[in-house]
C-alpha cells in the first residue's frame, strides 16, 4: 500500500474549506470531544472476523474492565450491571482469568508498561472475589517483564472499599488508588444515582491507605452538567483539598453514548474548566493548560497505563465485557459493548468472541490517538509522523499552518500544546486532522 497517496487523497478534505469555519460550526457540537469515533457506524467499512492481532508489539498495557456496580449513576458511559451474587461474580473472575493467561502465553515477550483496573465499582465485589481480581497482577508480573515506570492502578468508591480490601490492594503490588468523587452536592448526587458516603467517611478511607501505604490517591471531579454551579465546584475542591490526594483528574461530561443526559454549551464548560484548574494550582499542584490531570508529586498524574496510552500511542489489551484494546493496526471491543445481556455473556467460555473488531488505516488510527489527547492538552508530532509512516508537518501543512499563526496551537520541541484559545474548542480543533466521514 502507498501510504503517502493514501493520506494525501484521504485524509485532508479541507484543503479548499475556511477552516476558521468549520472550528466555529464544530465547538458547539458535543460530539467532539476526547470520543471517537464520532458515531459507530463509522468503523463499520473496516470491522472483520476474529479477534485483534498483536504479534506485532513488544509494549503494551494491560486493562481489566469490572461491570459490577451497586449502583447505577445516569451519567456512566461504560458497559455496567447491578451488583450480581458471589457466584455471578466468580464465574466472570474465571473467564477474565482464563483470557488473560492466554494471552500472555500466546505473547510471552511483551514487557508490560501499566496495569490498570477499572469498571464499573471493581471494589464492589465480594471479598473472596475482590482477592482474585487484585491477584491476577502478580500472575502477570509472573509471567512477563514490566517496565522501570510501571504503576498499577485500580478505581474504587469510598462506600465500597473497607481495610480488608485496602489490605489487599497493597499486598497485590497495586500503588494508586483513583477515587470517583465527582461532586458534593447531596441533590446532585442523588439526581444521579450516586452516594459517596460522608466526609468522615472519605477521610477514614484516605488514612486506611496510608496505613497500608498506598503512594497515590488519586480524586475524580466532573463538570459540565447543566444543573452544576459554580458554589457546587467550590465545594467540590474544598472537599479535595482537605482529603489533599497526590493526584487529582477533572472530566468533562460526555454525553457520546447517553441519551438522557443534558450537557452545559461549550463556553460554560470552558469557563467551569478553567476555574477549576485556577484553584487546583493555586492548591499546590501542577496542572498544564489543557490537562485533566493534576499532581503534586512531579508526574503527570496518571497510572503509567494512562500515561502511555495518552501521551505515548500504546497499545493495550483490555479484559471483561465490552473491554477495548488497541494495537497498531487496529481497535477491538469484546463482547457485550452492544447492550449484549451478562447472562449471555457469561455462558460462553470467552469475552474474546462475539465482539468487534476493527483493522484500521493509519488516519482512522491517528484520529484515535488525537481524541485520546485531548485528555492531556498536547500531542506528539514523532507519533502522528509514526501512525502516518509520512511527515505530519508536511501532510497537515495547511491545518498545522493556520491552527499555530492564530495560536490555537503552539509547538515546542516536536510537541503540539493546546493554548487558551484552543481549549475552549478543542474537540473542533482536533477534528480538522479527522478524515471526512458522511
């Protein structure tokens, strides 16, 4: 294949558009955001048979989704089911467990750069089950080589975690824990299905982990609803400030996969941004204009999964119903990502089959890495160049040219920032490097 006449001809259909028209038409579309595909329907030309193949790649992160909640929150865009008996969830243990071994025989040189846990409330479970699921971390640190930065993670709710499974976390090799915050808002919360106990409560959490010496905590804040005001995220901070994590992430509302859910317009979720990034740095923590991401331990503040998946384009194997993996060539989703029911689920012997999967070109794969970047308000121009397999300043002349002379964009050292002006559309922004779809 001609990589080159590929990109030239496909993926810059604004050559002759004024671009400055086509950022205003997009900002106000939610569609644009850290998401994509922008629809389904859009990968439906590259899906094929079969499950993502990985020969190819020497790093990669490992993800192990949990579906399991006790509660449902109407603004949660994961695959999630309503807490299921112990037997229930053994069954789904046995199933992740016997498709992660596979997959580690099956590629026994791949030297794992994160380990991450996620759902769905994976602290939800049973006690003997929640011992099963931390344990699979050291079956594959047993089985294949990590990297210097490897920082496994897993996510939790206060109301959820006790100091047994404290205990435990620390004991499996786990070093940060990402709590689920969100807002303090007793109205808010119960809007939303959501209860995350008292502040004595989250207090008494914080310092069972110290006890058991957990190194990062990490604080999840959302914004963007409509219903959310300005006194609710003062709150909010002040909460965080007092439980004073190592990490704290702020996410903007997706409404991508909901249907129920209403969205504040682009310049309220700008101005909610940039009011909660003045007030965590001046808090004490490092936080780059554009990031979602704060620390105060001189990282970028997320798990090392996170941190090469975002900054870096690595590819990673996700484990559980609906779980999504990516590797160089493509992009995959196991079973259950289309509403399939756990009980389906659950009567085959794999979450590998039965999925989709997507063997992509590299602007489809490039637009994914771009999307993902909007987490951390920059991206890398050696990773668009090696998606690409051409020079990035050379196929996006045009666009690289008009985003950086109305400084939208700045480059440094081969990294594209986001500047102010930028982050207040940066779903339009990062769409003009999208192909075109219909």
């Amino acid at each position: 294949m001609n990589i080159g006449v590929q990109i030239s001809t496909t993926i810059i259909p604004f050559m002759t558009m004024n671009l400055e028209q086509i950022i205003q038409k997009r900002r106000t579309d939610v569609r644009y955001n850290t998401s994509y595909p922008l629809s389904s329907q859009d990968w439906m030309r590259y899906r094929v048979d079969g499950t993502l193949p990985f020969e190819n790649e020497r790093e990669m992160s490992l993800y192990i989704h949990v579906p399991f909640c006790r509660s449902l929150c109407k603004f949660c865009e994961y695959v999630k089911y309503l807490l299921a008996d112990k037997t229930v969830q053994h069954r789904y243990l046995d199933i992740v467990e016997t498709d992660m071994i596979r997959f580690m025989e099956d590629h026994p040189c791949v030297t794992f750069t994160g380990f991450d846990i996620g759902g769905g409330t994976p602290t939800s479970l049973c006690h003997s089950a929640f011992q099963r699921l931390v344990s699979l971390l050291n079956i594959a640190k047993e089985k294949n080589q990590i990297s210097s930065d490897f920082l496994p993670s897993i996510e939790a709710t206060f109301l959820t975690i006790d100091e047994e499974k404290i205990h435990m976390i620390h004991e499996a090799g786990f070093r940060r824990i990402s709590f689920g915050l969100q807002n303090v808002n007793s109205t808010f919360l119960q809007n939303n299905h959501r209860n995350d106990g008292t502040f004595a409560r989250q207090q008494e959490v914080f310092k069972l982990c110290h006890k058991y010496g957990i190194e990062i905590l990490n604080l999840d804040l959302m914004y963007g609803f409509v219903d959310q005001r300005k006194d609710d995220l003062l709150a909010t901070l002040s909460v965080a400030q007092l439980l004073d994590p190592e990490h704290l992430t702020v996410y903007e509302l997706r409404t991508n996969m909901l249907h129920d859910i209403d969205i504040k317009g682009s310049s309220a979720r700008n101005a909610q941004y940039h009011l909660l990034r003045r007030y965590i740095k001046e808090a004490g923590y490092d936080m780059r204009l554009g990031a979602n991401t704060a620390s105060r331990i001189s990282d970028d503040g997320v798990s090392s999964y996170l941190h090469h998946r975002m900054t870096g384009n690595g590819s990673y194997k996700g484990f559980g119903i609906a779980a999504q993996s990516k590797s160089r060539i493509g992009l995959s989703y196991n079973i259950g990502k289309n509403c399939k029911s756990l009980k389906k689920c659950l009567e085959q012997d794999t979450f590998e089959q039965g999925g989709d999967t997507y063997l992509l070109p590299p602007h489809e794969m490039l637009a994914k890495y771009l999307a993902i970047c909007g987490y951390c308000g920059r991206f890398r121009l050696s990773k668009m160049n090696e998606i690409l397999g051409v020079d990035a300043m050379t196929a996006f002349h045009d666009e690289f040219d008009f985003l950086t002379k109305h400084k939208y964009l700045r480059i440094n050292n081969g990294i594209a920032y986001l500047t102010r002006k930028e982050f207040s559309c940066y779903g339009a922004i990062l769409s003009l490097f999208y192909p075109a779809h219909e």
